[in-house]
C-alpha cells in the first residue's frame, strides 16, 4: 500500500513540474511579445521624432533659397559691371609713389642741399586700407541707407551725386551703377515671382528709376529754327516747350552705392549681408587690378582675399559707418582723390580709372 501511494506521488510531482514547465514556457512566450512590442513602439517613437525634427532635403535647406541665390550673384566676379575696367586709384599710386634712387653724397654736398629720404617701395597691403576706408567712409552709407528704405533711391542718387568731388570717381560710379541697373533690367527682374511683394516694390522703385535716367539721356526733340530772339534765349519755351533748360542737371544718375543697396533689399539680403558684399566686391576689384598691374600672381590674390586681415577690416569699416547718415558721409583719406584725379594725366595707363 504504501508503495502504490509513492508511485501516486512520484506521478503527482511529474506532473506538476510538467505544468510549471509549462507556465513558464507560457510566461517566456508572453514576455517575448511584449518585448517585441516594445521595440515596434520604440521604433515608432524614433521615427515619430524624426519627423518632428526631419532630415532636411536640398529644397529645404536655406542656401535653397532665393536670397542666398542672388547674393551669389551679385557677389560674383563675373557679374557684369565693368569693375574690371577700373583700378579705383590704384594704377595712379603706382606711378606716384615710385621708389626714386637716393642721390649721391657729392651732389648733396655741391648743392647745400640735404640728402632726400629714400621712400618704401609702393605696395598693395599698404593700399588697401586706404582705399577700403576711403570708399566705406563715402558710399558706404548710402548703401545702407537705400537697403533701410528704397523708395529714397532718387534722392540718395542725387545726394550723392552732388557729394562727389572727383569727377573721375564720379564717372566710375555712375558707369557701374548704369550696368547694374542694366542687369536688373534685363536679366535679375524677371527672376522674381510676378505676385510677390519684391516683384510689385522693384516695379514702383526701378521702373520709375529707369525711366527718369531714360529721359535724362534722351536727345533733345527737334525744332524748326527761328530767329526770334524769345525763342532762343528763354530756356522755358525752347525745346518743344520743355519746362526746364536742357542744361539742367539730370533727375538721376544712377549711381552703384544707392542702387546696389535699393537691388538688394528688393531681392531680399539682409542688410549686413548687403554691407559685406559691397565691400567685398571693392577687395575682388582691387586685387584682379594689381594682378593685371604685375604687382603678384593669381595665388597671392586669393590668398589675399582669403586673408583673416581682409576680414577683420570689412567688420571694422562695417561697425564704423553702420550707424552714420548720408549728411555725415565724407571722405576719409583725402589723398584718394588726388590718386584718383590725376590717373588722367598719367603718360601711359591700362585702366579707366
């Protein structure tokens, strides 16, 4: 009997590790769903969060945008505006500041006349900064001013134009300020969207602009010619009745200072990124003038303009004229224009200006 009942027991323990095996089989096979659902709502929730903070593509990214293109084209070398043609007094300082060989000690003695002081060779870094300074003391406010409000374009161009003491400076500007109006004309107004707000101001800005420069070039019409004394001595009534004498200044002149700030707000640049380009351009002109002058070589032109002193110095001049007005705007190396002036009497030049 009491063997049968071992058995019976033996049987019963059998059978209740047999259970508990597989319960625990049953338990392993519920943890193993959970866990698998866990990662599904892990990945989930990585992918919900990637879509909060999504992986921009190249359309969404802000170089895609239509500010960043066009201040990559008007900060480019090759936009058209004839700068090439122009050394801004570079060429001028060369020829004035050659290095002439000291004279010998008899000839000071026979004179009475003391040695004269040999001067440093003339060279580019030493330029530079004049020059940068000199045209961010002058132009640069009116640029700042015609990106802070465009629709003051016409008068910052005559403001200007009556600031300007020298009439070759003069000529440049307006020669570059003409073909960057040409530009906008012919090839960057058409890129804007034709309903968007930039589009409807460039059309109440420049259009206006271009005619006003249009009519300031237009020949005079023709008129029978009288002998009536009236007729030829009044301004007033000669010239098919015009209002004014045809030897009235100009309404505009279409300067670049004014009109690159006024392109710009227009395309949408920020002001700082306007302020920088502008002098970066002047830097880019300066340096293609004194690879073509021979004063060094393609690399060292890159290097310059690469140059932590060139950056430092279109942050300088930027802070110094940010806040100043077109009134106080003026000329802070004089003898700029005495380089600039005197490129014309030059025995032999390659450039313009």
């Amino acid at each position: 009997m009491s063997q049968l009942q071992h058995e019976r027991a033996l049987s019963n323990d059998a059978e209740a590790i047999e259970d508990e095996i597989a319960d625990l089989e049953r338990r392993l096979a519920e943890a193993k769903e959970r866990q698998r659902q866990a990662q599904q709502q892990r990945s989930v929730v990585q992918e919900s969060n990637l879509g909060v903070i999504p992986v921009p593509s190249p359309s969404q990214t802000i170089l895609h945008s239509t500010a960043n293109h066009f201040l990559l084209l008007l900060s480019d070398s090759a936009l058209p505006l004839g700068s090439f043609a122009f050394s801004s007094g570079l060429e001028s300082y060369l020829a004035h500041n050659k290095s002439s060989p000291s004279p010998s000690h008899s000839t000071s003695i026979v004179t009475n006349k003391p040695p004269k002081t040999k001067l440093p060779p003339p060279s580019f870094t030493s330029f530079l900064p004049l020059s940068l300074s000199s045209y961010a003391s002058t132009t640069l406010p009116y640029v700042l001013a015609a990106h802070r409000d465009p629709a003051q374009l016409a008068l910052l161009d005559d403001t200007l134009d009556a600031t300007i003491v020298c009439t070759v400076g003069r000529r440049a500007s307006v020669a570059q300020g003409r073909a960057l109006l040409s530009i906008w004309d012919r090839s960057l107004s058409s890129s804007l969207p034709p309903s968007s707000t930039s589009a409807e101001a460039a059309a109440a800005i420049l259009k206006p602009f271009s005619a006003l420069l249009r009519s300031a070039g237009a020949p005079p019409p023709s008129s029978t010619t009288t002998t009536t004394t009236s007729s030829s001595s009044n301004p007033s009534t000669s010239g098919g009745g015009r209002s004014s004498g045809w030897n009235d200044p100009p309404p505009v002149s279409a300067h670049l200072p004014p009109l690159f700030g006024a392109i710009c707000a227009l395309v949408g640049l920020s002001l700082e990124q306007t302020a920088y380009v502008y002098l970066l351009s002047h830097v880019k002109a300066l340096v293609s003038a004194a690879v073509r002058a021979g004063m060094f070589g393609p690399y060292q032109a890159q290097k310059t303009l690469a140059s932590r002193q060139v950056q430092e110095m279109i942050g300088a001049l930027m802070k110094r004229e940010w806040e100043r007005g077109v009134e106080e705007a003026g000329q802070s190396v004089p003898v700029m224009d005495l380089w600039i002036g005197r490129h014309e009497v030059l025995y032999s030049r390659i450039f313009n200006s």
